[in-house]
C-alpha cells in the first residue's frame, strides 16, 4: 500500500500546484490533465479499497459492491476518453491556431467533460439497470467484493467487454489521427523555417498512456492458477505481482511523467513538493 498512498500524495501535491496558480485552470489543457488526476486518483483510492477488503474477507451488501464496481468501472473510461479529448485540444491549437482560443474555452472543455462521464457511464447505467431487474434480493456477498460475483451472468460480460473495446478503439483511432495530422502540420511548417513544438511528443505519450490503461483491463483477464497451472497459494502472490503491474503501476505512472514534461507545472510541483524547503525551486510567476 506505500507506492499507493506515496503516488496519491504526489497527485494531489499536482492538483494542489494547479488550483494554486489560477491562470492554469483558465488553459484547457491544465483542466483536463487536472480532471485526468481526479479520475486515476479515484480508481486507486477504489482499486485500494477493494484489495483492502479482500485481503480482510470482508462481506458486504451486494449493491455497495455493484455500486463500487460500476464507479470503479466508469473511471477505468473516462481515463482514455479525456486523453482523446487531451490530444483533440493539442490538434486544434497546431493545425488551427486560430481557432484554438474560441474551441479551447473553460465553458466548452466542462461540457466536454460533461460529455465524456456520460459515454463512460453509458455501459455501467445499462448494467446496473439489468441487475436491478434481474436480481430481486439484497443479499451480503459470501466472498469479498469482486466484479464477477455480483455481474456473474454471461450478458454483463458480454456488454463490458463489447463496451469496452468499442471505448478504446475509438479513443485510440482519435490518438492516432491527431498525431499523424499535428505530425504533417509540423513537418510542412519546418520546411518552410518556422518554430516547431513539443505537440507530435505530447501526442504520442498520450498514445503510451493509452497502452498503459489498456493494460489495467487485462488484469480480470488473467487467472494465475488456470493459466500457469500453478498451485492456489503461488497463484495468489502471482494475481498480486499483476494486480501492482497492471492495476496500480500505469495509474502511478501515467499522470506522473505528463505532468513533470511541463515545465510551468513541473516547477510549481517541486516548489510545493519540497513544503518549499528547497530554495532553489521557486514557484512560476503565474498567480
């Protein structure tokens, strides 16, 4: 639990910087990464809980479950669907300068993000509605808190997984298409002499997140025990080395390394950090 609560600490030190320095929440830019820190934050806090209470056994009224499940399932999308936002935002200010500062207001990214908790939640309102009508009974769980205990019926596998590769392949397709297109802009404007950015790098780590997150979907994938045919207590310490590579290391990772590229940020980071213990790290004089 130290790497979890040590990468907490970190993004929230971020959001700290962010609503610190307010001209930072007027850029998109900064409210969507802001708002991909709140969600990744989230998903760890969950992701702890509920190993939390698996190692203690602990039982629970099957709705408190499928209510974690479903919220712990919405912010497992909303990651990649705020770096396909992220990208389209880094799109239209290299291939549209122009019409960056009337696309990229505070007023149209909060309806953007208005939008995307309302795809990501599309599946988990659909498969709480059928639980509701299929299942009649509040009943405690006989074994702690896991996705196929409470969504045991082939539909709700069914629809996630459907669900879930129609988010990244569409998400993915988006990545793919910003950076092939910031990549000619910034190509044509280097021949003609003009400045080139660090957009096409943005881009593609955006792309590497995406991996990172499509590997967190794996994890419910892979049972040690049946895989490796290895005995019931090797595959417990194996199902924890995958639920740490898989589940918590690209949740640590991701925010992490987009949010110290920035330098504006990256500073302004150190500064709190360090409890401003280091002098030589000063805060940007954005304010």
């Amino acid at each position: 639990m130290l790497p979890c609560f040590f990468f907490l600490y970190v993004n929230a030190i971020m959001m700290f910087a962010l609503l610190k320095k307010p001209l930072l929440l007027e850029s998109s830019r900064y409210i969507l990464f802001g708002h991909l820190l709140i969600c990744d934050s989230v998903q760890l806090l969950l992701s702890m809980m509920l190993y939390i209470f698996a190692v203690m056994t602990v039982r629970m009224i099957n709705y408190v479950c499928v209510f974690v499940s479903l919220v712990a399932a919405v912010t497992v999308k909303m990651s990649p669907l705020n770096l396909a936002v992220m990208s389209l935002e880094r799109y239209v200010a290299v291939c549209f300068p122009l019409r960056h500062p009337s696309f990229a207001t505070v007023r149209s990214t909060g309806k953007a993000i208005a939008v995307m908790w309302m795809v990501a939640s599309l599946d988990s309102f659909i498969q709480l509605f059928l639980f509701v009508r299929m299942e009649k009974t509040i009943f405690p769980m006989q074994s702690f808190c896991i996705r196929n205990s409470v969504f045991h019926l082939e539909v709700y596998v069914t629809l996630n997984m459907a669900f879930t590769i129609l988010y990244f392949v569409f998400v993915t397709m988006i990545i793919i298409y910003t950076y092939t297109a910031i990549m000619i802009t910034v190509k044509s404007a280097s021949s003609r002499g003009r400045h080139t950015n660090k957009a096409p790098k943005t881009v593609l780590l955006h792309l590497v997140q995406l991996w990172l997150y499509l590997t967190s979907t794996l994890f419910n994938m892979i049972n040690p025990s049946m895989m490796l045919k290895v005995p019931p207590d090797v595959a417990i310490h194996a199902q924890y080395v995958l639920f740490v590579g898989l589940i918590i290391f690209p949740k640590c990772l991701s925010p992490l390394i987009y949010g110290l590229r920035d330098q504006t940020l990256c500073r302004v980071f150190k500064y709190y950090f360090t409890f401003g213990f280091r002098t030589s790290v000063k805060p940007s004089p954005l304010s």
